[in-house]
C-alpha cells in the first residue's frame, strides 16, 4: 500500500500555501511551519503530480509482492442474460475489448454462465469473439449469487484473463465486486471510458466527487482488472463475416453451487418504455416549472415519435418518475435525436447523454454549458420557441401525409 511522505526540509511558507490551495479535499494543513496530510486525503497524487517538486513523495510499500502480468492474459466480457435472452451491454463490451485486445494483441474471450445457453453461445461467435466459455449446468438456471461467483472464480483460476468487462447492470453490479473481492483486485464501476497501455494496464476513467472531475484509475499490481460499464456507453461490435472463434465447455463440480438463496417463483415485469432504448428523446430541466409546462414538451415528444427524459430537479419536484432521469444518477441514453429544452448542461447530465447521434438545444442562457457538445443550439425561451416548433413539426407532416395520398 502506498503512502505520501511530506519531507519537512523543503516545506517553505510559499510551498506550503501552493500545497494547501492544490488540494481539492482539504486535506493539507500547516502546523507551527510543518504540514499535515489530514484524514481528508483521498490519495488523489494531486499534491505529488502538480505540487511543488519533492515537498510531498508517493512511497509505495516494498512488501507487496510484484504480479506477474505474463500469467495473465486475454480480456473477457462477461455475458449478462436473462434466460439466454443476451443483455445488449454484452455486444457493446465485446467491441470495446476488440478495440483494447488489437493494441496488446490478446485473445477476446466470452463467460456464459447458465443453463440451456450453449447453442446461444454460437451467436457471440458472429460478433468476432476469439473464443466463449460456457458454464452450462440446470444449477445454474437462475442468477443466485453464490453459484455464479463460484462458476466466474473457476473461469478465472483457469484462463486467467488480464482484463474482465461487466455490464452495469442490476445482475454485474452484484457479480462483479464479489469476484473482484474474492481476488483481492481492483474494480472500477461506471466507466465511460476505457485504454489500455502497452504494459497490459487498463485505464479506467469515469465521473467522481458526483461528476466535477474525471478520475483515471488503474490497477497497477493486481490481477485480473475488472471494470464494469453502463449499457448505451460504448458502441456495440458489428457482425463479422468470417467465423474463426469457438465455444467452449468448461466442467465444474456441481455439488459445491450451494446457495442460501432459493427460488420459489419468477413473476416477470411488464414491459415497459425504457428511454435507453429510445431513437428520439425530449428532456426537459429547470426551465419546467409545473405540470403544464410539461404538457408541452410532452406534445413535442409524441409529435417526434419520441420519450419524454429530464434531469435531476424535475425528479425532485416530483414531475416525472425517476426512470425518466438522464445522468450519473440516472440513465445513459444514445438516441439518434435528442432535444434538450431548459437544460443547462451540468457535467452529471452531459455524462449521460454526450454519445446521442445529434444534439439539439434550447436555452435562455447563450453560455449554457449544454451550447459546448450541441450539434444545433437556440438562445432562447423555450416558451415561445416550442410552440412555433411543434406547429412546423405538423405542418411538414401534413404536406407528408397529403404527398402519400395524391392530395395537392
């Protein structure tokens, strides 16, 4: 474990006042001319990187004993299913761990674990997978913590991938820190983005300290590196047109998936709109006061085809429900089209939406931060410009519909 040494020699009044104002968790005092690293510090390195040279230095603890990295190599996506009915996360991870395995030149591995899945097993071929590992048996039919963990361990003293991608959803939010306890490595949850360097590290960035900064993780010294990552964030693999990949049977002893957990009945949710899912997306912000300024924006959604969203306060002033909330404490949403009315671009918000197809943006404010990543932006009040949008909208589907008919 690593440590910050202040060497009290090179602590001047200048450089004390330099280390007190760079650190962003008020974690440096000064006492009668000395510093002190208080229990604020997050070891952030801030200090060290940017800090006056040598006043404060990152001493690692000799005692940990060195990884190997050679031992371990590949990088797997861990199949999140639903009865084998494939989570689309899947085949966003499955590209990025193409785009990361071409620049250490690594085999792509799949972990499948289930039962009945190994004719579904097949179809992750199509998507360029070097290689998926099944664990198939009637055990492990329904997701129960204990078994997975168990089947996923196995999987890892066996292969021993260098790096493992989960999606971040309800099913690897749980998986995903159990294993990464079980090997005593690290586990970056929420990246929205993702590298790799020439030594095998992977580095890990995503949204802090709720959003106002971005922090690159890696871990350096342990093994394998775990990172799980929310659906509509990376761009999914395409099909490949020539098949070289297999699949793969891996055997268990059955008898040890035991679980305190058992499963009495599955009652399945109703389906219902996800706006993850959705091709044209209206989100509202503070701008929305009551439930008629909403109806507004409701009209301009269904007008588009589209789902209505919105940012944190709305949530809050109880308008929409939260699963309609976009951002770090939302959803991540990728339409082809989004309109933002009202909303001034927090980096919480931007997060989750700043891989739509097209942006568009109203706002009162010409400095509003959303202006920075919109692809076509009014300075405006949304009041007066909506109307007049929804009423063009209308009229180009009319001159449409009596074009389709014959109707001069």
């Amino acid at each position: 474990m690593a440590t910050l040494k202040v060497n009290q020699g090179k602590v001047t009044p200048k450089t004390a006042n330099e280390l007190i104002d760079i650190c962003p968790f008020g974690a440096i005092d000064e006492e009668n001319g000395k510093l002190i690293i208080n229990s604020n510090c997050k070891m952030c390195k801030i200090c060290v990187k940017k800090g006056p040279k040598g006043v404060i230095e990152l001493v690692e603890d000799k005692k940990i004993k060195k990884v190997n990295k050679r031992e371990w190599k590949g990088i797997t996506v861990y199949v999140d299913h639903v009865e084998g009915e494939i989570h689309p996360v899947t085949y966003e991870l499955i590209g990025k761990a193409k785009e990361l395995a071409k620049k250490v030149d690594y085999p792509v591995y799949c972990l499948f674990i289930g039962n009945d899945i190994k004719e579904k097993a097949k179809n992750l071929l199509e998507y360029g997978v070097d290689e998926v590992f099944v664990y198939d048996y009637k055990e492990l039919n329904y997701f129960r913590i204990e078994p997975y963990t168990l089947a996923f361990e196995d999987f890892i003293n066996k292969l021993k991938p260098s790096i493992i991608l989960v999606g971040a959803t309800t099913t690897g939010r749980s998986l995903a820190p159990r294993v990464a306890a079980r090997f005593r490595t690290g586990l970056t949850a929420d990246c929205t983005i993702l590298d790799i360097q020439k030594n095998t590290d992977l580095i890990q960035i995503r949204p802090a300290y709720g959003g106002n900064i971005m922090a690159k993780i890696k871990t350096t010294n342990s093994r394998p590196q775990l990172a799980t990552v929310r659906y509509k964030v990376m761009d999914a693999a395409s099909k490949c047109e020539n098949i070289s990949g297999r699949v793969t049977s891996l055997e268990i002893d059955s008898s040890k998936f035991n679980s305190n957990i058992e499963v009495i009945k599955i009652t399945k949710k109703e389906k219902e709109e996800n706006i993850s899912e959705a091709d044209i997306v209206v989100a509202v912000g503070k701008a929305i006061k009551n439930e008629d300024d909403l109806k507004m924006a409701e009209e301009l959604a269904n007008i588009l085809g589209g789902q209505l969203a919105c940012t944190r306060p709305i949530i809050e002033n109880g308008l929409i429900e939260p699963k309609r909330q976009i951002g770090l404490s939302g959803r991540t949403v990728k339409p082809k089209l989004i309109i933002t009315l009202g909303i001034s671009g927090s980096v919480q918000f931007i997060a989750g939406m700043n891989s739509s197809e097209y942006i568009f943006a109203i706002n009162k404010d010409p400095e509003a931060a959303i202006f920075n990543i919109a692809h076509y932006s009014i300075v405006g009040d949304i009041f007066e410009i909506v109307p007049d949008l929804i009423e063009e909208i209308k009229k180009q589907k009319d001159i449409e519909l009596k074009e389709c008919i014959g109707i001069s």
